[in-house]
C-alpha cells in the first residue's frame, strides 16, 4: 500500500497542505514554476512522476503541454486529482514505471524521488524517455534533512552515509533515502544530463514575518530544485 493511502497519513498530509502549514505553497510550488518558466511547454511532451492530486501536471497542461502523463502509486491521491483534458492518470510505482525511448520532451516530479530507493536507475531510465534537447526538472527533500539517521532540527549527521532512513512524520516509519548533492548529480552526468540549474528554495524574510512557521527553513534549506537537460 502506498503511504499516501494510509488513512492516518493522508488526513494528516492533507490537512497539512489545507492549512498552508507546508513548505509546498511558499517554497516548492513558486521555485518549481520558476524552473519551468524558461522551458519549451507548449506543445510538449510530459511526464509527471509522483503526481499527487495533480497540481504540477495541470499547471503544465494549462501551459500548453500537448499532454502529461501523471503518475502516482496512490489511489486516494488519484482518486482526488484534478481532471484536464490533456491529463491521463496511471496508477504505477515510480520506483519500477518505465515508457518507451524519446517518448517524452519534459520529466518532472515534485518531491516524490526522495522515496525511491535506486534513483540512478531511476535517471537510466529518464534518459531513455526524453528525445534529444528534453529536461528532466525535480525537487527533492534537501539532503541536509534527510541525511540524519536520527531526525533532528537543524542537526546535519551522518551525512556521508547514504541510503535509507525511517521518519515518524504523521505516522511511524515512514521511509525515504538519503543520497548527497554531489551523488544526484554524478547520476545526471553518468547518464548524460548537463546541469542547468541547482536550487535550494529559501523564505524571504519577509516570508518569515507573515508565517512565522517558515522561520525554521532559514536555518536550513528544506528543498532541493535540479534543472537539467539532455
């Protein structure tokens, strides 16, 4: 079962973005467009990796994508996702979902990639999809949060120690998998990415004063943003 279909999870996960305590609305979501902004949408190509309820996918369909391929393990999250015509949704682990070669011109996923466990199989086979020029654009938790082994605020540990790491995050064990900065990219390359752009979304302090909860993430960056293109 997904972890988005865990009943627990979910109320809490969606409480958590109807309340606009997250960092998505604040942070994720205007970097995430920001990313997009200078690339070739209309007409193109797209998959959604780890779609959710289809925030990201629509926002693109609504730029002129020709059409998107929204996917995600979750059927609750599908269940609940937006409809647009040019939007199809296909329930798949991302951890294991492949499509034909050059069958896509744009890949993007919206902190989703931090659960899957073999992400450089998971770049192979991106590479694969995306026609020559295409961009595979993503955030991910920032590796300074998801590298402790014991969860802590603003403790950077174990760092150097990649692979999985279990959180208590609305519910107990909740897995994602800690990889470096530098690991991320290495994957991009080895499967020939070229780097366009590395971000890591902060709150202005401006930000700070209106939500007060945004202060903790001046203290360290919660996102991790990567641009690149075939």
């Amino acid at each position: 079962m997904s972890l988005y279909d865990n009943p627990q999870f979910l109320k809490g996960y969606r409480q958590l973005r109807r309340t606009g305590q997250g960092i998505n609305d604040a942070l994720e979501i205007p970097a995430m467009d920001a990313a997009l902004r200078g690339l070739p949408v209309e007409g193109a190509r797209v998959v959604d990796l780890g779609c959710g309820e289809g925030g990201l996918a629509v926002r693109l369909a609504a730029r002129g994508a020709a059409h998107v391929v929204a996917v995600d393990a979750s059927e609750q999250m599908l269940a609940a996702a937006v409809r647009h015509p040019r939007v199809r949704y296909l329930r798949a682990d991302v951890a294991g979902f492949d499509l034909p070669r050059g069958s896509a011109d744009l890949v993007v996923s919206s902190m989703a990639l931090h659960y899957v466990e073999d992400f450089d199989g998971l770049v192979a086979r991106v590479a694969g999809w995306l026609a020559s020029g295409g961009a595979f654009v993503f955030s991910v938790e920032h590796p300074v949060m998801t590298a402790p082994v014991v969860a802590a605020d603003c403790v950077v540990d174990d760092y150097a120690d990649e692979g999985r790491r279990e959180r208590s995050w609305f519910v107990d064990g909740v897995v994602k998998y800690h990889r470096t900065i530098g690991s991320i990219v290495l994957s991009l390359r080895r499967h020939g990415f070229r780097l366009e752009s590395l971000d890591e979304p902060l709150p202005t302090p401006a930000q700070v004063a209106a939500y007060p909860h945004l202060a903790i993430h001046r203290r360290r960056p919660p996102i991790l943003l990567v641009s690149a293109r075939t």
